[in-house]
C-alpha cells in the first residue's frame, strides 16, 4: 500500500479549476492540468482497505488500490499498465466519468474518498508525456473480418479490444467525426477533442480501418454486412430523444439539446482548421435548422441532467442574458439519500462546473406550452409547479393549482434523455430482437442473430462513458469467444477481494 497514515495527513485535493471569469470566455478545459507532487500526495491517502469496494463500484474493475500504490512508490509507468489493462481510454473517464467508484471508496465512509478519476486522469496524461502510449499492433492476424458500426466509446473499445485480439477491424461512422456522443455531445470545455483525436492515431496504428460518413444501412446494406464481415457489434448509441409534443413544439426557438451542442462542437473543430460539415447533423443527417445561438437570449433548458448542465455550460460561453434550467422530479438531498447508502451509487444533488458558471435551476416544473409571437418565434414558455403523489401505489405527477406562469424565452432545448436507438433502417433489418424499453436484447452481448453483437447504449439504454468502455470490452470477448472458440482478452475483473489482500 501507499502510505499507512497517508489518509490522515492528506487533505482530499481533487481536480483544479480556472478561474469562472476566464473559463466562461473560451471552449478550453475547465480542469486545471495535473500536478504530479498533487497526485502522488493523493495515491497516498489510499488505505489499501483489503476489500477495495472502489474496484467494483467502477464498472471496468479498474484496479484502483494497485495503481494509488504505484503511484505512490513512484513507478507511474507501472500505474499506466494496470491501469491500460482495464481501460482503454482513462483519457476519457479521467476527465467526465462521474466515479462511482469514488461514492463506494472505503475511505469515504467517515472522510473523504481518495480522488480516484484524478489520479487516473493524471497517470494516463504523464503516460502521453512520457511517449509510453504507443502502438501495439497484433502479431498474427487471424483473418476474420469484423465491422463495428458506430464510433462512441463503445464501438472504440470494441475495435481497440477486436484488433489486439488479432482480427481486422473496420469501424464505420455515419458522422463526419469519430468519437459518437464524446466527440459530438460533451462540449470541449469538458473534454477537449484533441484528446480523441490523439487515441484515434494510436488506433489506427494498430490497425484499425475507420470509415466516417458511412451510414450503415443506407451506404452499405445488411445483407452486405452480414456477406462480407465474419462478425458485426452494434454499437450506434441510444440516438432517438426524448420530444416534449406540447402545444407550440412547432415554434422557431424549440430544439433538442443535441442539435445545440454539436452545432457548438463543430464550430470549436472548425477554429482549430478541422474539416466539419456543417450541413450535416451529428449523426450525419441533412441539418435543416440553420446556425444556434444563446446569444442575448432567455434560454430555458428542459431536463436537469448531464446534457442540460452542458447546455448551460454552452450558452453561457455563447452570452446568453439568462438560463433558467427545469427538472420535472423533485429536488434530490443536498446529501447522500437514505435509499442509497455507502457503497452503492448516491442519489444526490449534483452541481457541475457549469452550474457553478450561472443559472437558476428548479426542480418540480412543468412545461405546458412554448408561447409563439405572430411570426413564429418562441417567446416564452407556460410553466407550471407540480408535486409528485402516491395514487394507486404508483407515483403521479399532480398540478399545484394557481402556480401556473409564463417565463420569457426565445431559445428552449430539450435534455429530457433519449428513448432506445433508431430502430428503423439497419436494426429492423438485421432482424434483431428488442427489450421492453425499445434497446437491442443482447443479455451477453449477441443478438438474436448469432453473427451480430450490441454493447454500449444501443444495448444498456443511455448511460455513461465508462459503461460504453466496459460494455465494448465484453462485446468484444464474446466476439472473440464465437470466432475462435475462445478468447485471451482480458475478461472484467469482478472479485471483491484485492489481489495485494490475498497476497498475490
Ligand atoms: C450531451 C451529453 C453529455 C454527456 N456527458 C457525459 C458525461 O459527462 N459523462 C459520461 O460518462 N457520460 C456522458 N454522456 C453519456 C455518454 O456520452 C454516452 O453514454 C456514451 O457516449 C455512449 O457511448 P456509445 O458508444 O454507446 O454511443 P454513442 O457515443 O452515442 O456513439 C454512437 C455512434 O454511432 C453512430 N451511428 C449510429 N447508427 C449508425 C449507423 N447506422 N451507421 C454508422 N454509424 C452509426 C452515431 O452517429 C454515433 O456517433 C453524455 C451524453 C450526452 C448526450
Ligand atoms: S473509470 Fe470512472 S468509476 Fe472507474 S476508476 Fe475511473 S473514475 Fe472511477
């Protein structure tokens, strides 16, 4: 272990930020770079606890006690391999995951958890530093052609896991960009595109082919597909949103929060002398919607969750006049809820660096109308307060009556999550069978047609970065499994017990 008393003396000291002011002005970063004496003073608030719950509440299994000890020991080269053994892009999850393993920390029981994403944001950047992120390509090749169809974390980790596995790898995107939701969704102030891009040259170093602008389905059939590739893993994300079919949806100003974010993501590409496409949406289709703007505008977002906070994050930076953010559940508690205790995952209020940026935010409110002006332009939106009730057992939204009012807005997104993928097209089909809430059915990760594999969103429904990573390893060691019989990749590690408790 690292240091014994190490949790004693040391503070936790997590991520640092620029300052409100300067971050608000620019697309860079809002994390501060790592600072090595910062990192090594935190892998020593580890206690190597014996069973390290940190290591089962990440959904890679990264084994997190055995890398804060590297750390700690200064071996940081050695970290960087346990931690790569794991995952495949901690560049990533180092800077957006939400941790869970941090909530289920042991440490966290009675002080503060260790800064487990910190630290492991910090070994993979001094890993590119050090030039010991480099290209591993296979040394055999086993002649099985694979295709992955959609570029997020998922359809990423599953090429980076299916190429070192030996088999040849095409990864195609209907999008301009590779990257799905990371490259396209998650604005750059949280995670610079740079970052992608850096990983995607590793990758094809190895190997693997990537083709953008290549709708699977459309450019290329399924009967195609399933002819000319061994296997297929679906890995198109969760892409249909959440619409709000109010009176007034029609209106000039009501967009998906998507729409918003892309448009933005693309502009921050195009600075850097990136080719983008502006014509087209971020999933490759006909954009029909013109340029976006928060500038000078009251915007109201609608959903309080990741997408919204980035939405606010953005049209802050664009100089709206005002964002007022609305959530139809109820507030959750300032602290851990009773219903989620140590070690599992926190029902808790959340408030992001873009939150911290400005905004008001609401919880109970619902959006009754979008208020057009004779031209067509939003206005404003008829909100109204509700509280939730039991009614049969079940939970019912009901209207508090006389809180109805009207709130200027010209600009109105919608970040109310997203339902299943895009049935239509390619998974129809395929042929491929769904689960009760419209996802691929895939329970270890192959379909209902032998030959093709789901991971990711397509297959869990939204969620995380990290699940996407796990889910792209899994798929990808099933892959493996059926093609030849059995498989060497790494499989996900679900002991409870650390490997130091045990001695080994
Ligand atoms: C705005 C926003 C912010 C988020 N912030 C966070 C965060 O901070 N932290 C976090 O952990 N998670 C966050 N998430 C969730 C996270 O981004 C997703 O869970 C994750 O990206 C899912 O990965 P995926 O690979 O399954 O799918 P996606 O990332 O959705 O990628 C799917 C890709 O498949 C492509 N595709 C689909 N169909 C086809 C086809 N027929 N042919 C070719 N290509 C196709 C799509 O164009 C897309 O590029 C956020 C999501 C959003 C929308
Ligand atoms: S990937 Fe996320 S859950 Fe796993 S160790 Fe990193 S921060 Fe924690």
């Amino acid at each position: 272990m690292g240091k014994p008393t190490g949790f004693l003396e040391f503070e936790r000291e997590a991520s640092k930020y620029r300052s409100i002011d300067e971050r608000k002005k620019d697309y860079q970063e809002v994390e501060q770079k790592y600072s090595k004496e910062q990192t090594h003073e935190q892998a020593a608030r580890c206690m190597d606890c014996g069973i390290p719950f940190c290591h089962n509440g990440c959904p890679l299994g990264n084994i997190i006690p055995e890398f804060n000890d590297a750390v700690y020991e200064e071996n940081w080269k050695q970290a960087y391999e346990i931690l790569a053994s794991t995952n495949n892009f901690p560049e990533f999850t180092g800077r957006i995951c939400p941790a869970p393993c941090e909530s289920s920390c042991v440490l966290g029981i009675n002080k503060p958890p260790v800064a487990i994403e910190y630290i492991e944001k910090s070994i993979i950047e001094r890993a590119y530093e050090e030039g010991w992120v480099v290209a591993s390509p296979p040394s055999v090749r086993t002649g099985k052609n694979i295709a992955v169809v959609g570029s997020g974390p998922a359809g990423m980790a599953a090429s980076a896991q299916l190429n070192k596995a030996g088999h040849t790898v095409t990864l195609f995107e209907r999008a301009d960009q590779i990257g799905g939701l990371v490259r396209y969704g998650i604005p750059d102030f949280k995670l610079n595109k740079d970052i992608i891009d850096r990983r995607i040259a590793v990758m094809e170093e190895e190997g693997v082919i990537f083709k953008t602008n290549t709708n699977v389905g459309v450019d290329i059939t399924s009967e195609q597909l399933e002819r000319d590739f061994d296997a297929v893993v679906l890995t198109g994300g969760s892409t249909v949103p959440r619409d709000l079919n109010i009176p007034g949806r029609e209106l000039k100003g009501v967009h998906f929060a998507m729409e918003f974010l892309s448009q933005q993501n693309k502009r921050v590409a195009d600075t850097k002398g990136i080719k983008v496409d502006f014509s087209v949406d971020h999933q490759g289709a006909k954009y029909q919607n013109g340029d976006l703007s928060a500038k000078g505008k009251n915007v109201v977002v609608i959903g309080g969750g990741d997408t919204g906070s980035d939405c606010v994050g953005t049209s802050n930076r664009h100089g709206a006049k005002a964002i007022y953010q609305i959530e139809i559940m109820p507030m959750p508690p300032k602290e851990r809820a009773e219903s989620t205790p140590w070690p599992m995952w926190p029902m808790q209020l959340r408030t992001s660096t873009s939150h911290k940026e400005g905004c008001d935010r609401d919880w109970q409110i619902n959006t009754k109308e979008f208020v057009g002006d004779e031209n067509g332009n939003l206005k404003a939106l008829k909100l109204v307060n509700i509280e939730w009730v039991k009614d049969n057992g079940r939970m019912t939204m009901k209207e508090i009556p006389g809180t109805e009012k009207e709130v200027p807005c010209e600009l109105a997104l919608l970040a109310a999550g997203f339902l299943h993928p895009q049935q239509e097209g390619l998974l129809n089909d395929l042929g491929v069978e769904y689960d009760q809430r419209g996802n691929i059915n895939a329970p270890k990760y192959q379909t209902s047609n032998e030959k093709i594999f789901a991971a990711g969103d397509m297959r869990r429904g939204q969620s995380l970065v990290v699940w996407a990573i796990s889910e792209g390893r899994e798929a990808a060691r099933a892959v493996d499994q059926y093609l030849m019989g059995e498989s060497f990749l790494e499989a996900k590690a679900v002991s409870m017990i650390s490997p130091s408790y045990l001695g080994v």
